[in-house]
C-alpha cells in the first residue's frame, strides 16, 4: 500500500528534523548527496581492518575526528538553511562558502598535523586565525542542525573563558588569552576535538548507519507489525503494542522524533479509535520512543560516551543498564494495561480464535525453552569450531551465518510482505503472529551478529557496528533477489538495482543523521574545553553545595533539574556531555562527604536518563509536537503527559544512586540478577499504580501512600535497616592495622578523611582504598603506597603517598587526617524488610479485591 500524503507529511517533518530540510535537486543534489555517501564509505573504511591489512590509508584518531567534523560541518550548511524563511530548494553561494571555510578550517589540521605537533601550546597567528574561523562556523552549524540553544551554552562558556576575573566571586578565575583559549579548544583533543567528537568518530556513526540500513530493508515495519500480532488483541493492545514496537524500533532508529513518526503514524490513530484520548495516544507514543534509548545493546549515541568518560568496556555498560531498562519497559506495558482498565478499553478484535490458555502457556514454554537450547548450542558450537579451526573459524562462521540466512529467506518467501497498513481504515484488521514473526526472521541476524560482538567476542563497538553493517549491506543487495528466486518471479535485474538503490539510500541517510549528532558532540567538546581550561569543576563542586545546603538528596535534585532545563534545547548526546562533565565530579566529591560512595556508571547513568528527556520536556519537546501533528491534539497537553508517563526514568535514577545493586555493581551471580530484576520491577509496578491512583480498583489516598511506602521498602531496605543497625562501625585510625586483618582479600578498606580545602575549610569525605595482598597489614599499607604517622595530637595523619600507587588514585594526599576507619557492621540481612513489605502490598491488594468484588456483585 502506498503512503498517505499524511504520512509522507511527517516523515518529511523526521527528515528535516534529523537530516536537513532542504529538498535539493539538479547537481546541488547530486554534490550534497555524493558528500554523504563519500562520508558514510569514509566512515566503513575507517573502521574497518582493512587499512592495516592493506597497510594504505591509515589514519590516527584524531586525523578521523578532523574528516568527521569535516563532513558535519559542510553537509550542515548545504542541508540546513540558515532560518525557517529561507528557499530550501537551493544553497546560497554565501552557504557554499561558508561550508568551503568550515571545512577547510577543520582540515588544516588535517594537512598541517606534522607541524603543529612541533608547537603545542605555541600557536603562530595562522593557527589562531584558523581556530576563530572555524569556532564561528562550527557555532553557526549548530545553530542550523539544532537550534539555537546549544550554541548559546557553548557561547556562554566561551564568554565565560575570557570574563573569568570579572564574574562573582565564587566562579570566577584567571580568564585565558585568545592565543591560549584557541591553541586549547581548536589546536588540541582538549576541546572541540576531545573525546566526545572521537566518540562519533569512532562508535556513533556506525550504529547510526547500521540502523539506517536496517530500516530501509523493511525491519521498522517489521517490528511493528510483530509487537501489533503479539499484544494488539489485549485490553488496550494499540498502546501496548506502541510501547513494544518502540522499544524494538529503539534498535534501529537514534532518534526519538524518527521513532514516533514511524510507528506513530500506524499505532497513535489505532489508540485514538480504540478509545483513548488524543493527547494520550500521543503521549504513549512519544515516552514509548524516548525509552527506546535506555534499550540495550544500541542505547544512542550518549551511551558510547560512557564508554570512554567512565573507562568501562561497552558490555559493561549495557550489563549495568540492562535491569532499569527492561524493568522501566515492563512497568511501561503494566501502565498501559492500568490506563485500559480505567477506562475500559478493549483490543483489536483476532481473526483467528485464541488457543486454551494451557495450550498457549504450554507453547510460550516450548518457544522459550527451545530459544535458549539454541541459544546454547550455538554458543558451544561456535566456541567448539573456533577451538578447533582456529583461524579458519571466522570462514567458516561466515558461511554457516551465510547458509542461515539464505534458508531464513527461503522460509520467509512462503508468506506476503508486510505491507504498511493504513491507520485510518474503519476494520482494522490484526495481524496473525505466526506468519507475521516468520516474514522477517532473517531481520533478526544482523542484530544478533550485532550483540554477539559485543557481548560473547567482546568487540569493539566500533568493530561490532562494522561487521553488522557490512552483513546488512549484504542483505540490502541480495534480499530483493532471493524473494523473487524462492518465490519463483522473474524480476532479475530489477530487483538487484531496487536493492542497489536501497544501499544507496541507507548510506545517505545515516550520514544525513549524522550530521547533529557530529556537530552536537563538537559543540560539547567547547564546555568540556572551557571546564578543563577554567578549571570550573572544583569550584561547580562548591556552587551545587552551597545551593544545595549541604544535602546529597537535593544535590540530585538540582543536578536533574538542571539536566531537565538543558534538555528542553539540547540533544541527548550534548545533554549528556555538558551535565556529565560539570555535574559528575560533584555528585561523587558531595556523595563521599556525605560518606555514599557512588559509583561513576551510576552517576553517568544518573544523568543519562535525564539526558533523554530532552524530546519529551515541555514545552519544547520537539517528539511531542511530532505526536501531536498525528493525533490532532495539544502539543503542550501531549509533552506534559508524556512526562508523567516518563516519570519512571525519573524515578530510577535515584533508585540506583542509593541501591547499586540495581545496576549490578558487584553482582556477577545469575540468580541474584533474577532476584534484583524481580524486586526492582515489583517496586516500579506498584510505584506506577500509587501514582496512577489504581491497583485493582482505583486507589483510595492511604493505599496510594501504603504502595509508594512499600516501593521504597523494596529498593532501599537499607534505609530501614541503617535505623537500627548502623552499616558501619566506626574505629579510630590509631585500629588502622586491627581493622586491615579482618579484611577479606579483595575488600577495601574503608576510611573517613579529614582534610582543608584552599580556602582553609575543614571538610571529610569518606574513601575506598584497595589495598595489595600481603603478609600484614602495615606491609598492605605499604603496597598500597600510603605512610601514616602520629601526630603530638595522637592523631594519625598522611605523612607520604607514593606516586602513581593505589593510595594516590583514591585521593590521599600528604596531611589529611584519618578521623575514622569503618568496618562493616555484621548486619541483619536487607532482604528481610521485603516480608513486612510485600505484607502490605498484600493487605492492599485484599482491600482492593474485596471492594472490586462487592462492585462487580452490585452491578449485576
């Protein structure tokens, strides 16, 4: 079925939104369109082996991050016109030169990368002028792709490089020469070029194309269409099946505003019809598509940063974010069913009549069982062939994936192509699972070749991105002919040039997405610059405290207010950069005065989730203004029901602040995974049923408050524990060496240090050193590189830190006092407050049940 011009209407608002809006034809066209391709072939080869196997065109990574930008910039000045008024049909010569100087600003240090290697720190004016040029145009870039509010944050940090002696007191600094800002945020990896741009370079792109590729093999419409056949016949089933198909489509698509205008358009008048009100169609729609980018293994472009700020391989941050994401996805779903309860919503009528539910339980189990058999045998096999063919096992890997693929096709030509339904029609008609799921299994093997990568050979994201790209690639170009072939057609030469062109089109645009995530990171890079070159954090540090009284819980407070107000303009991936850089630091040198060791993923993660609030905050959440041009109701309605249901990302980032355990930091058992997993969702589901003010029936005011009462219970027991054992048992530091011996061998040892801040301020924070096996304490000490003394005071006090040694990286440094040292206190079990809680969730529940049943009773 073709698209409506409704839905060609939107798509154009996600193309303009994320790939430019200019519509260009004639050569301008065909130039604008060959740089994107030219880009996306730049990006495959760079992360490819084969320049080192060839040993040609080798590049450094930051020669990389100067063609990215290079790319960026040229393609946001012939896409993006300058304002909303401007002709989009054409690019001005002014545009074309400002794309020629941006670019070749960004590639002087490309061509003169030799020479000013001999000059760090040394800019001759050349250099300087080059930097000015290109900040102005890197800015002006910006301000096309996103708006204009990143631009102003980066220009305030500008500002605030050079008027540094004339701010307030509290941040205020030397203030820097222009020879000097510019060498640093244009001539070094400290600014504009730093981590953050390397980061796209390397990681970003490729994800971004693979999901490009993906979605124009048809796997969007795929997903879609299997999350309507699993959960479109249950109580409200549009809404759910929106929620689903938002997190699969997550997979593909970076892009909150793309997610909603591809599965909106289908799921939203769906919702409308089934009887939910406009604005919270809408609203499902847009929360649904901003989860998507919590869903691991692709969790945006935000996510790969984390790689590099918190030093963690990639697996690791999709194992510490994969509980809040599936539980925050799973109470989603749960909420769906709470709000089609209320108001008694029905699903989308089934074609075929629904088995015995013994029979479909039995089946689910069948299904599940025989997926995890499969799971493990091809886990074993695969190691079994790579053990015994060695080098050789990636050919035959290669052919076997090759064979399933083929064979996945041909079980997938017995059945029609999914075809994009009308949302309008008056019957809508739900589409069977079976034959649904076994259209497009061969979807599938891209992403699993994707998360094999990553998670069993533990590649690089870069490296795992490359080889599902090439492998989606190849589907693009053979998919079109195998159909025809196993479904017996003579298309031939017709089907391998739609395929041609469907690789062309992919590769065009996921380097047109590219180009506000590439200019975006460089932009950031500018704050981070600032902050490296002002030196801001220490003194952020002490702005959050004094504004925040000293209390860590309004610390977090206003760390995600702050996250709340830069996501009304700033991407999530800029969000991210800018919060994480200034706020980080704070919450770890505030959370260790308070003595809460947080970990630094749990404070990445913390604003992270903030991060992605930016397409949803009012009222400027441009994912909102998508959904309401679908569903016809009030963008600003829409934006502030979307964030109610989004409160559970605001929730959770709390939760795992003061419960690592939610985020699985030191939990490697399986089974207490499975434990965590289940408490933490219990918590989520009864949290969202007191806010949404119904359980079973809907909630009188006591009981909302029992259910948020045992929510908290169940992810902070240790609050309820803490008053009446405390965790830690305090030990003057002269017990140092007594507390070290009841040490296990991998335990840190634990200490309260008092020390004087520049000012002269008495402060403690409270440190975790690791201390080195070994015969005795003191020579633990040793190994550890610390050297105590007593004072005339008898206090013990830091005489000497070894360089480079574990004390050192914990943060002791010469005269901090040691005011305690803390052992664990042999405590009773956390677990044992989930009784008392869930007996509460229980009496709610009888409550609940009797009175739902005395109205049922009364109605008929």
């Amino acid at each position: 079925m073709q698209k409506t011009q409704e839905q060609e209407t939107l798509a154009e608002m996600a193309t303009s939104n994320d790939s430019g809006s200019r519509q260009l034809t004639g050569f301008a066209g065909k130039l604008v369109t060959g740089i994107a391709l030219l880009w996306a072939l730049f990006q495959l080869w760079y992360a490819s082996p084969l320049p080192f196997i060839l040993n040609f065109g080798i590049i450094n990574d930051t020669q990389a991050r100067v063609i990215h930008l290079a790319f960026a910039i040229f393609l946001a000045f012939t896409a993006f016109p300058a304002f909303k008024s401007s002709k989009n049909t054409s690019v001005p010569i002014l545009d074309w030169l400002f794309a020629l100087l941006g670019a070749a600003a960004t590639l002087y240090l490309f061509f003169f990368y030799e020479q000013l290697s001999t000059r760090p720190g040394a800019p001759i004016p050349m250099d300087i002028y080059v930097a000015v040029v290109g900040m102005v145009l890197l800015l002006e870039a910006t301000r096309r792709a996103l708006g204009p509010p990143l631009m102003i944050v980066a220009g305030f940090f500008l500002i605030y490089i050079f008027a540094g002696p004339y701010m307030p007191e509290v941040i205020s600094h030397r203030g820097a020469s222009l020879s000097k800002a510019a060498s640093h945020l244009w001539i070094t990896t400290e600014g504009v070029f730093g981590i953050a741009l390397g980061v796209s370079t390397s990681f970003v792109f490729l994800f971004v194309l693979f999901g490009a590729l993906l979605e124009k093999a048809g796997a969007g419409n795929y997903f879609i269409k299997m999350a309507f056949s699993l959960l479109g016949h249950m109580r409200g089933g549009p809404a759910k099946a929106a929620v689903l198909a938002s997190g699969m489509t997550g997979l593909i698509s970076g892009s909150s505003i793309a997610n909603v205008v591809t599965t909106g358009t289908f799921t939203i008048p769906l919702m409308k019809r089934m009887g939910f009100p406009a604005h919270k169609a809408g609203a499902v729609e847009v929360a649904s598509s901003c989860y998507g980018q919590i869903m691991p293994p692709i969790m945006g472009a935000a996510a790969f940063l984390m790689v590099e700020y918190v030093g963690i391989p990639y697996v690791d941050v999709i194992k510490h974010a994969f509980i809040p994401a599936i539980a925050a996805y799973l109470t989603f779903l749960y909420i769906m069913d709470l709000e089609a309860l209320k108001a008694n919503l029905k699903g989308i009528e089934r074609t075929d009549p629904p088995a015995p539910w013994k029979i479909r339980l039995l089946r689910s189990g069948i299904t599940i069982s025989s997926l995890i058999i499969l799971a493990g045998v091809v886990y074993y096999a695969l190691n079994m062939i790579k053990s015994m063919t060695g080098d050789a096992a990636v050919w035959i890997i290669s052919v076997a994936t090759l064979i399933t693929y083929v064979f996945l096709i041909s079980r997938s030509a017995k059945y029609p192509d999914l075809d994009i339904d009308d949302p309008n029609c008056t019957t809508p008609v739900l589409p069977q699972f079976e034959p649904t799921v076994k259209s497009g299994l061969h979807f599938l093997l891209p992403v699993i070749t994707l998360v094999w990568c990553l998670m069993v050979e533990k590649l690089s994201p870069g490296l795992s991105a490359f080889y599902s790209t090439i492998f989606m690639i190849f589907i693009l170009l053979s998919q079109r002919p195998l159909f025809s072939f196993f479904r017996g057609q003579e298309h031939g030469f017709a089907d391998i040039k739609a395929g041609y062109k469907d690789l062309l089109d992919g590769l065009e645009t996921g380097a047109r997405n590219m180009i506000g995530i590439g200019v975006a990171t460089a932009a950031a890079g500018v704050v981070v610059g600032a902050v490296t070159l002002t030196g801001l954090g220490p003194v952020m540090t002490e702005l959050v405290e004094v504004m925040s009284g000293g209390s860590l819980g309004l610390m977090l407070v206003l760390i995600a207010v702050i996250s709340l107000i830069l996501g009304m303009g700033l991407p999530t991936t800029a969000n991210y950069i800018v919060v994480s850089s200034l706020m980080a630091p704070v919450v770890i040198s505030l959370g260790a005065q308070h003595g809460l060791i947080v970990p630094l993923i749990a404070v990445h993660l913390f604003v992270f989730y903030f991060g992605i609030m930016a397409d949803i905050t009012p009222p400027v959440g441009l994912a909102a203004f998508a959904a309401s041009a679908i569903s016809k109701a009030d963008p600003i309605k829409t934006g502030i029901q979307a964030f109610k249901y989004a409160m559970l990302t605001a929730v959770l980032p709390f939760m795992f602040i003061f419960n690592t355990d939610i985020i699985l930091v030191g939990i490697d058992s399986i089974w207490q995974m499975i434990f965590i997993f289940t408490y933490t969702l219990i918590a989520m589901c009864l949290f969202a049923s007191a806010v949404q003010g119904y359980f079973l029936t809907f909630n009188k005011r006591y009981e909302s408050a029992l259910l948020l009462l045992v929510a908290f219970s169940l992810v902070r027991p240790d609050f309820w524990i803490s008053q009446i054992q405390p965790e830690f048992i305090d030990h003057p530091g002269t017990d140092i060496t007594q507390v070290i011996e009841t040490l296990k061998t991998d335990e840190p040892l634990r200490l309260v240090m008092g020390y004087e801040t520049y000012k002269g301020e008495s402060k403690q924070r409270v440190i975790m050193l690791a201390l080195p096996p070994a015969d005795t304490a003191q020579q633990r000490l040793d190994n550890a590189g610390l050297l105590l003394i007593q004072n005339d005071k008898n206090q013990t006090v830091v005489d000497m830190v070894t360089f480079a040694s574990n004390a050192q990286k914990a943060g002791l440094d010469f005269d901090q006092q040691i005011l305690a040292v803390q052992q664990t206190n042999d405590r009773i079990a956390k677990e044992w407050i989930f009784i008392p809680s869930l007996m509460l969730a229980g009496f709610v529940f009888w409550r609940q049940r009797k009175r739902r049943t005395a109205k049922s009773q009364f109605n008929k």
